[in-house]
C-alpha cells in the first residue's frame, strides 16, 4: 500500500493566488514526521516545511504552511501569495519513527502570470 | 557556505563500466543518503550511512556500492550489475537518521545516462 499519496499530478495557479496540493499518509505508528519538498527545473530538492505527528498547531515557514488533519491522515501543503519562482514539483514525505524517509510521487505546479 | 555538493552534474556511462558518483557536506552531519529518482517518480533510498565505516542497504539497493570513510564524504559506485542505472541521483544529509523530526537536506544531483 502506498504510505504517501499525492493525487493531484499537476496543479495551475494564478500569481498573487493561493494554492494547496495534497497529501494524505498511510502509518499507524504514533510517532511520525511529514515532510514537503519542493524541486524546481534544476533538480535540487528544497526543504520546505515540517510537522511532527505530536504537534498542536499547525507548522507555517513563510508563505508555506502545512494544513494538518491528524485524523483524516493529511498534511496539504499551503502556498499563499503564489510567484511565478514558486513554479517546480512539489514532493509530501513521511518518517514514522526511526524508519526511512517515504516519498510520494509529486505534484507539479505551474503559477501563470 | 555550508551544504551539499555533487559531481560531477552530468555523467554519460557506456555499458559494463563502473562509475562513481561524489557526494560531500560540510554541515558536520552524522547521517548521508544516496537516492534514485526515475522521470515521474518519487524518490527511492538505496543506501544510508548513519556513521563512518557503517552503512546499510536501502530499498534499492542491488548493482550498487557506497563507502564512508570520512564523515564529509558518502561516494556512490554504480557498478555494471545495475540493469537500468540512468537516473537522477540525489545525495543527502542530515544531523542525525535515527529520529523522525531530523530534517534531511539535498545536494544538487547527478543524472547519469547509459550510452
């Protein structure tokens, strides 16, 4: 089964417009960490944001936070004020406890002018 | 500046060579990552080193071969047993791999073509 799903393959915005991409997880541990990436034309992958299982609130960087519904089992992944910069795939991973670091497949978003 | 470097940024391999790709951080990490990224996929752990001199097999780990001799460096051979290795491939760090907030971070990639 897959540990991280991520249904939307490609997502279009308006610049200045927020967006959500999402992402549910699959894990029955108590302990966990979700994880979002985001990797533009050249290939690097860019921390972005992250929220442990235990947290309260949900985790903000910026113009980046993470929608976290424990109980429906998603973290979404909120863009606020989109830029055109903001253009690449974006990538949810899961780490449940000590074990390895799960992708999902990705979502690519395009900002138009 | 600190981080993660990779190279070389573009490899070409003919058939039943070895190649080894470089992966160093000067971030005073413990933990280092190889992973392989195929066109429309996540990525996939091959193998991970928590120490020097110890590393262990990810989930695709079969045609490949790593070392840490140095607690900068985690080098990736590809070696001609690797049926399909044209790839991207990422290298990353991070303080510690045994604890799920630990953050990883990523080098720039390689991507390597098999002529």
């Amino acid at each position: 089964a897959q540990k991280i799903t991520q249904t939307q393959p490609g997502m279009f915005v308006q610049e200045k417009e927020a967006v959500t991409l999402d992402c549910t997880y699959d894990t029955s541990d108590q302990s966990y960490g979700l994880f979002w990436y985001k990797q533009p034309s050249s290939g690097e992958m860019i921390f972005l944001i992250y929220q442990g299982s235990y947290d309260e609130q949900n985790a903000t960087e910026g113009r980046y936070s993470l929608n976290f519904q424990k109980a429906r089992k998603s973290a979404n992944l909120v863009i606020s004020a989109s830029q055109l910069g903001d253009s690449a795939m974006y990538f949810c991973a899961m780490r449940e406890g000590t074990e390895k670091l799960v992708f999902g497949k990705g979502t690519k978003l395009t900002v138009n002018p | 500046d600190g981080g993660i470097t990779q190279s070389p940024k573009y490899l070409f391999r003919k058939e039943g060579q070895n190649v080894t790709l470089s992966c160093e951080q000067n971030l005073n990490h413990d933990a280092m990552y190889w992973y392989r990224q195929d066109p429309g996929q996540g990525l996939r752990l091959i193998y991970y080193s928590q120490i020097v001199n110890d590393f262990q097999k990810g989930d695709i780990a079969e045609g490949y071969s790593v070392s840490r001799e140095k607690k900068e460096s985690f080098p990736l051979t590809v070696t001609s047993a690797q049926k399909n290795p044209t790839a991207f491939y990422l290298c990353a760090s991070s303080i510690i791999a045994a604890i799920s907030t630990d953050t990883q971070y990523f080098g720039p990639g390689t991507r390597l073509t098999v002529l």
